[in-house]
C-alpha cells in the first residue's frame, strides 16, 4: 500500500465509530479520544492536541471554523441539517477522496448536505 495515501487523523467525539472503524480500514492512523482521560477535553485542547501531533482533525462541530486562520494540519467539519451515522461517515470517506493527504495541510474543508466549501489558509509564518 501506498504510504503517502496514510493520514494521522483526530476524530472528536462526534464523529461515528462507524467512521472511526473505516478510516483505520483505509489504514489511517486514527487518534480516538473517547473512553480515555482525554474525553471530553475542550474544543481549544483539541485543536492544540491535533496541531502538535500534526493530525488531520475531523468533526461535526462547527465552531472549528474559527482556527482556519491558523496554522493547521487540516480540519474537516461535516454539517448536515439532519446528520446520522451513516450520513457523517458517507461526508468524510467523500472529503477524504476530493483531497490526497498532501493537500489538507493549511486547508478547513467544511461538508454540508449539497455543498462542500473549503478555506486555504495564507502561508504567513
């Protein structure tokens, strides 16, 4: 298999397990923080946990829009009007298609039921 199409991925807790289960499938390198001291940490330990260990975060939580201005190793928030566990995972195996992993270094990618919008943040150092 081929080593470069391997994620370091973050899930936030309300992201599926059926999600979870699939990415490491697609033999990802999944961070699950449920059912460990971690679990329910705040949004911004999150964030700080995903940007040191250089993980692709994914969530459903929409606040995240707010760190696309910084540096980041990629963030993926699936928004449905009437999300379900098969709805969210459908979004995320989709994003993760659209773009190779090389390419959501920098990037906020935001899956809505018709639409997807995606953010590049500015390479300022």
């Amino acid at each position: 298999k081929d080593k470069s199409q391997k994620m370091d991925i973050l899930v936030d807790e309300n992201i599926p397990l059926v999600s979870v289960e699939q990415l490491r499938q697609l033999e990802h390198n999944v961070l699950d923080i449920r059912g460990t001291s971690e679990q329910g940490i705040t949004d911004e330990a999150l964030w700080d946990k995903a940007f040191s260990e250089k993980r692709l975060l994914i969530t459903t939580d929409r606040g995240f829009a707010y760190y696309r201005d910084r540096n980041l190793c990629g963030i993926l928030i699936v928004s449905l009007r009437q999300p379900n566990r098969h709805k969210i995972n459908q979004h995320i195996i989709d994003a993760l298609k659209l773009f190779p992993p090389k390419q959501w270094q920098g990037l906020l990618v935001v899956m809505r039921d018709e639409t997807m919008s995606a953010w590049r943040m500015g390479n300022e150092k």
